[in-house]
C-alpha cells in the first residue's frame, strides 16, 4: 500500500514552455501534499505543501507564479512550471501524507513518489 | 539553524557487513517524528523506518534499525548485514510541526553508501 505516481517521469522542454508534472496517491487519500525539488548531489528542497481544496503554502523564496500547484482531489496534485528556463532544470518528487491532521505517529508518514527529471532545453 | 546533520558525505563498506550511518537532530518540540529514506540512483525516495519521540523502544525493520539516543538527539540508522543493493543515498528526516496539523519533512544532507563485494 501507499503508492504515489508520478507523470511524467522525464521531461524535455524548450525554454519559456510551461510543464505540467502530475503526482497520484494510488491507494489511499491524502490528506496533504508536498512537492520538493532536488539538485544533483543535494538533498531535497521543499517548495511547498498543498491541501485539498485550498492554496498552496510556499516555502520561503519559491515562486508561487513560477510553480503553480493545483491540488483538485484527495488523490491528485499537479505542480505547473510556467515559462520554463533552463534554470528551472531539475529532478522534481511529490510526496503523500498518509494520517489524520495533528498525527505523530508511525502512519503518518510521507510516501513519496518516482520523481520527474525536468531539463529546459 | 541546519536541524538535521548528516556528518558522512560517503560511506564505503564491505559486503555483509553492519554498517551505522549517523544522524543528529535539533528541535525545541517534545513530540517529533523521525524518518530515515533511502534513494538509489533511480532517484525514487524508499521509506525505511520510524521513530517517534515516545516510542521507549528502538524502531527495527528487517535489516535496519534506528539507534536512538534522546539525549543526545541522535538517530544513527544501523544496516545489518549489507548487500550490494543498499548501495544509495539515505537521508535522515525530522517531522516537524509548523501549527494546526501542518506538518514538514526537513532532511539532511544525505550519506551516500556504497557496499563493496
């Protein structure tokens, strides 16, 4: 159980196209969303948290126009990378959370997906 | 303030044996969860194993075991008998709370391993 998608899984774009990465829990609801990116040899970087049905929250220095965060249902969250720069290359991974709001338990735990590598030609 | 250290860039090992990489924590909460993942090259994130702040009990799952001493605020990860396929990233994670059952991962800078036959 708890496995999250993701689509699609490599991406090739030319500068100032926008791209749209989608990120599914398979098996059970999510309660939040989180997508990170990561730069080679680094460690992941949170861009920002969605709930269902309501705004995203960004972490600090992340640019809400730049990455646009839909999150339609329990099940599905897609990041938008508007007008793309080559800049904007990185390997992208959407997480799941798996629990109740206010969990601290072993069940509450982030289940993340395969990962998109994006490159901006 | 870097909340979660990970003082091994690389770690080389022989096949079979045990290997323990470390991890430091630093947080004010009295209730915190922490994780440990593995990433191999294929760049998916693994969920290894859990520990919560309460729990009395080191946290075990199959080969891996989570050496967690409070005091210290340490969450060293333990791989017992090392194969070829643990070879990858592992990044130590800290669950921290940011108000109304709004929740973060924040990760360490990672360890990469590599079992030698």
């Amino acid at each position: 159980g708890a496995v999250v998608s993701q689509h699609p899984s490599r991406v090739i774009c030319k500068s100032g196209t926008s791209v749209k990465i989608e990120c599914r829990s398979l098996d059970f609801q999510a309660t939040t969303m989180f997508w990170y990116r990561q730069f080679p040899k680094q460690s992941l970087m949170l861009m920002a948290t969605s709930n269902e049905g309501s705004k995203a929250t960004y972490e600090q220095g992340v640019e809400k126009d730049k990455f646009l965060i839909n999150h339609a249902s329990l099940t599905l969250s897609t990041l938008t990378v508007t007008s793309a720069h080559p800049e904007d290359s990185s390997f992208y991974i959407c997480s799941a959370r798996v629990g109740l709001a206010g969990g601290q338990s072993r069940t509450d735990t982030q289940y993340f997906g395969p990962g998109t590598r994006l490159t901006v030609l | 303030a870097q909340k979660i250290t990970q003082t091994q860039p690389g770690m080389f090992v022989q096949e079979k044996e045990a290997v323990t990489l470390d991890c430091t924590y630093d947080t004010s909460d009295q209730s915190y969860g922490l994780f440990w993942y593995k990433q191999p090259s294929s760049g998916e994130m693994i969920f290894l194993i859990y520990q919560g702040s309460y729990d009395e009990q080191n946290a075990t799952e199959g080969r891996y075991s989570l050496n967690f001493q409070k005091a210290r605020k340490s969450a060293n990860l333990v791989i017992s008998a090392s194969q070829l396929g643990d070879s990858a990233m592992y990044f130590c994670a800290m669950r921290e709370r940011i108000g109304r059952g709004a929740q973060k991962l924040v990760f360490g800078q990672g360890t990469r391993l590599t079992i030698n036959p």
